[in-house]
C-alpha cells in the first residue's frame, strides 16, 4: 500500500506530539485481520527516545554463507504507555541515509535508488498500538512499519524489558531489546536477489526517558 499523503500528515502529527488521535483514522484501515488494538489514554506517562540508545540494526543473508549487518542512526520519536492497563502508543522515526555497515560502497548503494531511496524517502516509520502483555510487560509490539512509501505489518518481540530510575538525570528509563523479521522484496528493495537474502532481521535497542 503507497504511502499517501494523508498517511504522511497523521504519523508527522504522531512524532510532532498528536498521540492517539492521530492514529484513529489510521487504524481503520488497518486489515480486519488484525488484533483489535488498545488505544493509550490521554493520562497515559509519555517517554521520548533517548537517540543515544535507541538504535535499529539489521540482518542479511549473503550468498547463504556469511551474514551482512548495518544500523540505523539513533532513532527518535515518543512512546506512550500504561503497564497496568496493558495499553501502548508508538510513534518512531529512523533517518534511511543514516544506514552504516562499515563498507562505504555497499552504504552508498543503501542509500541510493536501488536500496533504501533515502532523497526520496529520507524516513522510515514504526507505529503500533496493539501488544501482547505478560502482566505488566509488552511480549510482542504489532504494529506497521513505512519505507519507501510502502506499509506492512510489523511485530516485533521482547528479549528483553525493564524500567527503573536513572541515577544520572533521575527520570523512569523504560526499555529492552526486540526483534522482528521484514521481507525487503515487499519493499521494492530487489537489488541482489537471489545472492543476498530476502529475509531481513530486525533488532532494535530503545530507551525511552519518561517526560
């Protein structure tokens, strides 16, 4: 599904600070198929993205031998959430020019037309609303993911997950490691197929700092 513009304005309004009204309309159009969500209240604590903790890495097969992996730049956004009430609102942003492997062509070729068309779409998004909840702790986060102008589902699953006071700046810090699979031929990324998998694996690292 294209990414249109009315798309655009609800998840600009969600990282800008909109929260769950913003993703009403959204939400409906989401496929009958999906775990109806539960929508955070106004009440809810909101937690800003530490971006000097809360990273994407990625995953990828190459020539069903050895794997290829790179990062996204700190990731920014705001997550608002109730443990007790088992109810979550996420707004996340990655910058795609911000990819990194380490090998300066193969980060060239990411960001240009063929990869990540990172002029075109300098952002990729993550927004969700429903969770599976064991007690107070969010197991998998379902929400959707936006790249290249392209919207699919996305789940992602808790390794890990805490919260407690920082000593630093003495704020709640609340946060964990996921991680989740996306097939990048859904993305119209097809560069290298069959030679370097479809399949990508996703781990991202979020802290979020309690406002």
């Amino acid at each position: 599904m294209s990414l249109t513009r009315a798309r655009r304005t609800l998840i600009t309004t969600l990282l800008l600070g909109g929260g769950g009204a913003a993703l009403a309309p959204l939400q409906a159009q989401t496929s009958a198929s999906t775990p109806a969500p539960s929508v955070a209240p106004a009440t809810a604590p909101s937690y800003a993205l530490d971006p000097t903790h809360s990273f994407v890495h990625w995953e990828v097969v190459h020539m069903g031998t050895s794997t290829l992996r790179g990062r996204f730049g700190g990731a920014s956004g705001s997550v608002q959430f109730d443990a007790k009430a088992q109810q979550i609102d996420i707004g996340i942003a990655v910058d795609t020019a911000s990819v990194n492997t380490g090998v300066a062509p193969l980060d060239s070729l990411l960001r240009g037309t063929a990869g990540l068309s990172s002029t075109e779409f300098p952002q990729a998004f993550f927004t969700a609303r429903s969770a599976r909840w064991e007690g107070e702790v969010p197991r998998e986060i379902r929400g959707e993911f936006t790249l290249r102008g392209v919207s699919q589902g996305l789940t992602l699953k808790a390794m890990r997950w805490n919260c407690g006071l920082n000593p630093l700046f003495r704020r709640e810090v609340c946060g964990g490691d996921f991680e989740g699979e996306l097939v990048r031929s859904s993305f119209g990324i097809t560069h290298s197929l069959p030679f370097v998998a479809d399949k990508v694996r996703l781990l991202v690292q979020v802290e979020g700092i309690r406002q």
